[in-house]
C-alpha cells in the first residue's frame, strides 16, 4: 500500500528542478514546458510555490522487501521495479506517465538521497508545477521503470540544491527526512528501498559526469528516457551510455582457511576478501589470479576459479562480480607425530589432518600500496563471527555487514557441505582457553553417531588437569556429548602481544599432542604468533 501524505509547501520558494521539455519525453509538452523550449532543452525550472499542494510517498510501493523477487538476496540489487525498457524509446508513453497522477520522482541532491523513517521518500510527479528559470539544468530526469506492484511509473530527478538550504521554510514533504549518503546508510534500510535509490543514485552520477560531450565539450541532451546522453552539436553527434567498472571479489580458500585482507583506512580489526578492478585485456578469469597474487603474494590454481554471483556497487558505477578460487599449497609430506616426540598421547590419524591443513597454508606477503595485512582465516572462526559472536579476550576482528557481497560469499562458504554432517558439536568452540599462564588439555568431542571433533580447553582458575576436563564434560552434557582426554599440558598467554606458548605435560592425563593442540589455537587465534617446547 502506498502511504501518502499530504502538505501546504507555499514556501519552497527557490528549490530547482530541471524541466521536463519535449526533447526528452517527446509528444505534447505542456505550457511551462513550451515556454522551457525557446530558452534551451537543458533548463532549471522553478517550483510554483503557490499551485503545490504535493504528495509525498514514503515507498511502500513497490520498494518493500517482501515484494521483491524472493530469490534476490544480493543487496542493492532489486529496486522493486520493472524496468519495462521498451517504454525508453516512445517518447509519447515517457511524457504521459510522468504526467500521470500515479508517477513518483526519487529526488537527489549532491548524490545524496531522502530517507524518512528509515524508508526511502519519493515525491509524487504530479505535484510538480513547473515554470522556467535562469539556471542551468543539474541534470535530465531519468525513467527508472514502473512498480512492481502498483504499476506506478517512477522517475529519478537531480535537484540543484536541498529546499531547506536555501535559507527557506522546510517544505512538509522534507520534513522529517535526512539527506543521506547511500554508501554509508544504505546498510540501515530494506534491501528493495536501498536497490531502488542505488538506481537512482548511480543513472543520475552518470548524466552528471557526463554533462560536455566527452570527444567536443559540447552540451549533452538526453534520451532514451535518460538513458542515453548525444552530443548537442551536429557536427559531432556523439553518444554516450551507463558504463559498468567491472571489478572481481574472491573467496581464495586453501582446505578449510580463507584468505581475508585488510586496508589501513578501514576500521580497526576489519577484514574482507580480496577484490580489485578488471583490467582492459583481462578475462574475469586472469584478473582474478593477478589481484590475489598482487595483493597477497598468493598463487591460485586457476583452473580453479569458478563463478558465485555479483553485486551492483553505483559508488560511483562498479558491478562487483564474485568468484572462488583454491590456492596452491605448500608441498609438505603428511604430519607424523613419531617425527617430533614419540610420548605424546596418540591421536587418531584422521583428526591429524588439522596439522597437515595449517602446514600447507602459502605465506602471505600482503602489498603494502593495496594492504596493510593479509592472512588466513579458518572457517570455524568465520561461522562464529558471522553467528554475531565476538571473539575471546577483545580481539577486534569483523567482516563487512550483510548489504555486502562479500558477506554472502563467505556465509555461503562456511556453511557449505554442512547440511549432512550438522550436529551439536558444531556448536562447541574448539579453542576455549583463559589468559596469563595455566593448565590445558586436549581432548576428543563425540555424539553416540561416531561424531567426533577436537577441543582445547585451559583455565587459570583450576589447578589440575583432571579439573579441566570434568569442566568440559559439564559443559557439553545437556547437549548428548561425550569428552575423553588425550593428554594435557600448560599454555602461556599473553593477550597484550598476542602470544601463545604451549609447552610441558600433564602427570595425570600424560603429554598432549602440542603440534595438534597449535593447530586448534591457530584456528580461533589468526592474529596471535604461536610456538610450542617439547621438553
């Protein structure tokens, strides 16, 4: 349903709007629009203040979430709209819609758009009474399509400057909104309102870079419905059309670790995939492979690289598309725990396999120009944070919100090939352990299904090792869990330096496996240098 209200706007003396002339929808223009006509087809025109009684629509219409495509989970990427192009190039439908009681304008100023309760405001077209002035167009209207469900056309529109700026009462219909910057509030707004003002946002960006022919400096007209700009000069005629920066973003997994990277100027702990622009001459394929190894040093296997989905991203013009990737591991023989020390309490060759994972993990060397840091990151980790979990003892780590491509890659990714083998272990954290200096033992998790799963868990607050483990077994009991002991030792943490030390034996429990128990810590500690002592 469309929610309308209706206001007075007797003082929006001096907002400018630029005039609808037969140029651009073609058939009869009106009065004003004649007028517009003998003084340029690229003319401001001036709000008749006192024939507005204009209605504004705080979209319900067809931007609400639950009337989009229900497969569309990509963020800024469903206006809620059907494009209906073939309207674009008949000029006489173009200027009857806009004229139609039913039409609404999404309004911009300064790329910035109008939110009001936290829903996008479109102004209904018919209250826009306009007259001709002395200004400059700041742009063409451009017709974005017609609503999902209530068939109203829709048009955006970039105003020269915000009503209230001027020095004027506030006009009723921007009252109580915000000028936003879509980049950084579209995150807070329904997914189908955030696409339809990313429409907007990013056809207008267009028309105003390219406002002077690009091959003669002349002025540019718009048609097409504002989807296409042509050279006012006859002796140039050139055109132009939106353009797409295409840039890959990719999910480079070694086994069970993603490779994540950071930039300085983001917030602290902030971590995303890699990404970067395509380069003229570059498959998506190529570019893939030379942003991973540019920015991280990282070498994929490109017979690897496998498509996932992709993104509009208008700030100003990109479509982020995303891919997967493997990287090339190190060639390691398989871990054999005879080679290190021959005492310690056996572990089942198939849980070794967390040993074997980290050793084939590539050394990072993140660039400098691009990142401040790139690292591997397992996807235990990741399903935890992305759960809404904070990671123990304070550690600033996050991944971009939901609206972001990258977010669904990696939620995709962690919960991959779970569905048969989902069971309460999953819900346990591997890597449990307390600060300063303290006991620790590593134990086997198991269901009554043969499930089982590796933990580590240490607490300055018990002294024994045989403490610990009745701890864990308490801890997973209401869950049909099992936990038996597979040696122990002690752990030094120094949360200030991130650092951890396993070293020593339980005289209870005998010598834990510490390459295994490394391994665990290294999962839930990526940020953290880790060594062991055998002795």
């Amino acid at each position: 349903m469309c929610v309308r209200v209706f206001a007075n706007i007797s003082a929006a003396r001096g907002w400018h709007l630029p005039l609808l002339s037969s140029s651009f929808w073609g058939g009869q223009a009106s009065d004003s629009a004649r007028v517009a006509l003998k003084l340029g087809n690229c003319v401001a025109a001036r709000w008749k203040s006192s024939l507005i009684r204009p209605h504004v629509t705080i979209v319900a219409t067809a931007t609400r979430s639950q009337e989009s495509n229900p497969s569309q989970a990509i963020f800024f990427s469903d206006a809620g709209l059907n494009r209906a192009a073939e309207m674009r190039v008949d000029k006489t439908k173009l200027s009857e819609a806009f004229d139609s009681p039913e039409a609404l304008v999404v309004p911009l100023v300064d790329a910035k758009n109008l939110v009001k309760g936290g829903k996008s405001v479109l102004v209904e077209a018919s209250a826009l009474r306009l007259t001709n002035a002395d200004h400059e167009s700041a742009g063409f209207p451009v017709f974005l399509g017609l609503s999902n469900s209530t068939k109203a056309p829709v048009f955006a529109v970039n105003l020269e400057k915000v009503p209230s700026s001027a020095g004027e009462e506030r006009p009723a219909w921007e009252d109580g909104g915000e000028w936003i910057d879509l980049r950084r509030y579209g995150s807070q707004l329904q997914p189908s309102d955030a696409g339809l003002l990313a429409y907007a946002r990013g056809m207008l960006e267009w028309q105003t870079r390219n406002r002077h022919c690009g091959r003669c400096g002349g002025r540019m007209i718009a048609k097409d419905g504002g989807h296409s700009l042509h050279c006012s000069l006859d002796s140039c005629k050139h055109s132009a059309y939106p353009r797409l920066d295409p840039a890959v973003i990719m999910l480079v997994a070694c086994g069970n670790y993603v490779l994540l990277g950071r930039q300085s100027r983001w917030n602290p702990g902030r971590y995303s995939l890699l990404a970067g622009f395509v380069e003229i001459g570059e498959t998506f394929e190529m570019s893939v492979a030379r942003e991973v190894k540019e920015e991280s040093g990282i070498e994929i296997d490109q017979t690897s690289v496998s498509y996932i989905a992709s993104q509009p991203w208008p700030f100003p013009s990109s479509l982020m598309v995303g891919f997967s990737a493997s990287a090339k591991k190190n060639k390691c023989d398989p871990y054999s725990p005879e080679s290190e020390d021959n005492n310690a309490v056996a572990v089942s060759p198939d849980k070794l396999i967390v040993v074997d994972e980290l050793r084939a993990l590539p050394q990072t060397s993140a660039d400098e120009l691009e990142l401040e840091d790139a690292r591997w990151v397992h996807k235990d980790l990741l399903r935890w944070v992305l759960k809404g979990n904070p990671l123990p003892h304070s550690v600033e780590f996050s991944i971009p919100g939901s609206y972001a491509i990258a977010n669904i890659i990696l939620s995709r990714w962690t919960e991959s090939k779970r569905e048969d083998s989902m069971w309460a272990g999953d819900d346990v954290i591997s890597a449990d352990i307390d600060e300063g200096v303290f006991e620790y033992v590593l134990m086997c998790l198991s269901d009554d299904k043969g499930r089982e799963k590796l933990i580590v868990r240490g607490n300055s607050k018990l002294a024994y090792h045989s403490d610990i483990l009745t701890a864990a077994q308490e801890e997973v009991k209401d869950m049909g869990l099992q936990v038996s002991q597979l040696g122990g030792g002690r752990i030094d943490h120094n949360v200030k330096e991130r650092k951890l030390h396993v070293y020593s034996s339980s005289q209870a429990f005998g010598l834990a496996n510490h390459s295994v128990t490394c391994a665990i810590l290294r999962q839930w500690y990526p940020f953290h240098s880790i060594t062991l002592a055998w002795g």
